[in-house]
C-alpha cells in the first residue's frame, strides 16, 4: 500500500522487482554513483551524432541535473525535480518552461550558453518523493529508471529498470505530479515523453550496461594489481602521502566521495537557479553581472568537486590503467584557448603573472578531452593558491620525443641579475588521510601529489614534481602524442 496519495519511484519498482535488498547507504550510493557513470557512457555510445542543434532524448532527475558531460547537456532535455523551499516557478511560470523549445513556448528563445535544455519543477515538501534521487531515461533505443531511496531506519537501497512497463509507471507517477502543479506544462511534457515509444530494449543494450557496470566496480584483485606495480624512484621521493593498500576499506575516499557529493548538488542546483533567472529580460545589468559571478563561482567549485570526486573514485577502483575507449587523438590548442583565459584569471585573483610559451604548432595528443581540462584547470587552481603575490608564473609547452612536455615553474622576488635570488620557500601543507593536503597559510583544501598523479595516470599523462633552489616547484606533466601516419621521408 502506497504512503502517500500518489506513489514514490522506489515504491514501484519495489512492486514490480522480486527484491530489493536494504544495505548501507555507503554501499547503496556507490551502486547509484556506477549505474550513473555507466548510463553516461551507455548514452554516449548509443547515441548517434551528439550535437546542440538535435535533441535525441530526455532526462527527468532528482535533485539536481546528474549528467555533466557537454555533448549530453546540449543534446538531452533535462527537467530537474527539487523539493528544496525555494519555488522557481514563483519567480517564472510562464518562462521557466521555455527552456525546453520542444515543448512549444513563444518566448523559447535562449541564449546557447546559459542552460538551454534545463527545466526546473518543484515538488511538495511532504511528498515523499523528494526524499529519493532518481534518473528517468528516454531514448529512441531505450527507457530506463534508477532510484536511490532513504528509509527511516536509516538503510537505503538502489534499483533500476529497463522495462518498459515499469518505466512507463515510473513516468505516470512523475506525471501526475507535474500536471497537479502545472497542467499546461505536463501536456508538452507528455508529448515530448511519447516520442520515445516504449519498446523493450535491444539485448545488446542490456549487455553494454552490464559491461559498462562491470567496469566501474572493479574486483579488488584487479585492483591490487594495478596499484601494486612499479612506482619509481622520482615519484617516492615526491610522494609524502602514499596511495593506501586497496586491500583495506578506506574512509577517507567515502568520506570524500559524501563531501564532494554534498557540495556538488547544492551548488548544481544553485547553478540550475541562477541559469535560469539569467534567462529573464527584465533583469539590471548590475544584476546579470552578479548572476554571473555567482554562475562562475558555481561552476568553479563544481568542477572542483567533480575532480575530487574522480579522485576518490578512481582511489575506489585503483584502476591505475585508464580503460583505452577513454583516450582518444584530441586537439590540445582547443584545451589551451579554453583553458588560458581561465589560468589567467585565477592567477589575476591572486595578484600574480602568467606567460605562457606554446609552440608555433602543437601537435594532437593521445588523453580524455574531458578530463585533460578539468585536471590542469584543478592543478593550475592549487598551484596558484601555493605561491605568494607577485610571483610570477611561467608555463611552457614542448614537444619531447613521443610526449609533449608541459612545465609549471615560479619565478620569485627581484629580476636584478646582479642580485642574488632568494631561495624559494616551499609552501606548508599537512596531510589530509590518505587523498588530501591543508596549507594553513592559505586554508586550501586540495589532493595531495599522489592523488594527483593516479588522475594524470587516468588520462594517460604522467605528473613529476620536483623542488629547485630559488624557482620552488616545478610541476612536469608529458602527454602522449598521436602516432604520426605520414610516410617515410616527409616532413611535417
């Protein structure tokens, strides 16, 4: 017997599975944290020609947008349920729909880069919906429906489903709800649900999935392996927090997996918020800028969090050796141009300079486009909060051999050739369990060299620190080239 006048998505699936186990919330929100990663790339690999000017699938979720990957955001309609008190329909009911073009609204219009396929609807706080996460899927190849629901006892549980049936309740009771707080919304929304007939998936899907899910959960064997190989000289020297043995359970990477978890969905949500009044035009210019200070500041962390949540995740499988279907050749000038202005800035908040030195030609690299950004972003971020003001920042690219070398090195105090340098001091930091740093001086929070090594690990670069009289460190990154396909005797 349902709770509640309309039933809760666990409630359902709990009716039409033959069980649905209670466990611990560390281990049920580790199977909704890899059935997620695994519907991101079962996404990506099923749909066909991802781009913004085509929308190939729809995404309903709670409690804030869980799909962070560009080619996903701009392809998928996204509506995100939130019980939270703030109610952004009170600020747009007629606007806030807009943002789904789809759903036929005159005032569609919106600017590509602030949200264009995000929707926000509220639920009612006693609704007990509001205290479940869930992900509803529509695709032309499939429908699928997760939840990860909180039990008074305090255990939770996970379940999932690709039948269609079950789906298709899943929907009715989303539905229901919709058309009790906006009618004219829940017909556009509907229409745009049956788009995606309801038909079973193909069996290839489902063994994608499993492989994909087989991917994420790691056996510990393999993890063993992986992270008890060869570790150089250079790096143990530069390695004051090493990595723990993965044969023991590890609570700093669940305690850090909970943090970063908790920072990320209120801040995703804020974002989502702050996107969405953006998108009003009756606003002061005053108060678009400081929306959009709050947008970037959202954005910044998030990305922060994302990287310490790889981190954690990556510590969780000790999957040493990224999966190959993750690298691919890729442009680093794109990264570059994106990623400078940004260097920039955070080096700018800081009273710092920064020049960086790039080849007249840089070549393509073997890495994850994804990844690569958020990681120099990350590790540009924390080598800037380490340097006191006025130094000066100098970032050279070269290539090396089969690799390209990128080099981070300070310049500190007087540039007087006749006066002697000071020799640099390093900065403080104290260890964090076994993933994090503390500067004291600073009050920053970030991974330690460890860490940060298994993430260039991750996207098939390497990471070496080293200390230098009067420069303080010097981070190395090499990346992988692609292997040249031009004959013999022809020259680039």
């Amino acid at each position: 017997m349902y709770k509640w006048i309309l039933p809760s998505l666990s409630e359902i699936l709990a009716e039409n599975q033959s069980s649905v186990a209670e466990c611990s919330p560390a281990k049920a929100e580790r199977q909704w944290r890899v059935s997620l990663a695994a519907t991101e790339h079962l996404l990506l690999n099923t749909l066909a020609n991802l781009s913004p000017a085509t929308t190939q699938g729809l995404v309903l979720a709670a409690p804030a947008p869980l799909f962070s990957q560009p080619k996903l955001t701009q392809s998928l309609q996204t509506v995100t349920f939130t019980a939270k008190p703030f109610n952004p329909l009170a600020l747009m009911p007629f606007q806030m729909p807009g943002a789904m073009p789809e759903l036929g609204y005159a005032n569609a219009s919106v600017n590509e880069e602030i949200a264009p396929h995000e929707s926000v609807l509220p639920l009612l706080a006693a609704d007990p919906l509001g205290t479940e996460q869930f992900c509803l899927v529509f695709t032309d190849k499939f429908r699928l429906v997760l939840v990860l629901a909180n039990h008074k006892n305090g255990k939770k549980t996970f379940s999932f489903s690709f039948e269609p049936e079950v789906v298709q309740q899943a929907w009715r009771s989303l539905g229901s709800r919709v058309m009790l707080a906006n009618p004219e919304f829940f017909a556009r929304l509907d229409a745009l649900v049956e788009q995606y007939s309801p038909v079973a998936p193909d069996y290839r899907i489902m063994i994608e999935f499993s492989q994909l899910l087989l991917q994420e959960l790691t056996e510990p064997e393999e993890t063993r392996d992986s992270l008890l190989g060869t570790g150089d000289k250079e790096d143990k020297e530069n390695n004051p927090c090493p990595m723990p043995n993965p044969q023991c359970p590890n609570p700093d990477v669940e305690l850090l997996q909970a943090f970063a978890h908790e920072v990320r969905t209120p801040l995703t949500t804020i974002r989502t918020m702050t996107r969405l009044l953006l998108k009003r035009q009756d606003l002061d210019a005053g108060v678009i800028n400081r929306l959009k200070i709050i947008d970037h500041e959202c954005t910044e962390q998030i990305d922060r969090m994302e990287l310490l949540f790889k981190a954690a995740e990556l510590e969780t499988t000790a999957s040493a050796k990224p999966s190959k279907t993750q690298l691919t050749p890729m442009s680093l000038d794109q990264v570059l141009q994106q990623s400078i202005p940004r260097w920039e800035q955070a080096a700018h908040r800081r009273n710092l300079t920064l020049n960086v030195i790039l080849p007249q030609q840089l070549p393509t690299v073997v890495s994850n486009p994804t990844m690569l950004d958020q990681v120099l972003t990350g590790l540009m971020e924390n080598f800037t909060r380490s340097l006191p003001a006025g130094s000066h920042i100098q970032v050279q690219v070269i290539p090396a051999g089969d690799q390209l070398k990128l080099q981070l090195s300070p310049q500190f105090g007087c540039k007087d050739s006749n006066k002697a340098a000071t020799p640099a001091t390093p900065p403080i930091r104290k260890a964090l369990g076994q993933l994090l740093m503390f500067q004291p001086e600073t009050g920053t929070i970030s991974l330690n060299i460890a860490a940060t090594k298994h993430l260039f690990q991750a996207i098939g670069g390497k990471l070496i620190v080293r200390q230098r009289p009067h420069y303080g460190e010097v981070l190395t990154i090499f990346l992988p080239l692609e292997v040249s396909k031009q004959k013999p005797g022809v020259k680039s």
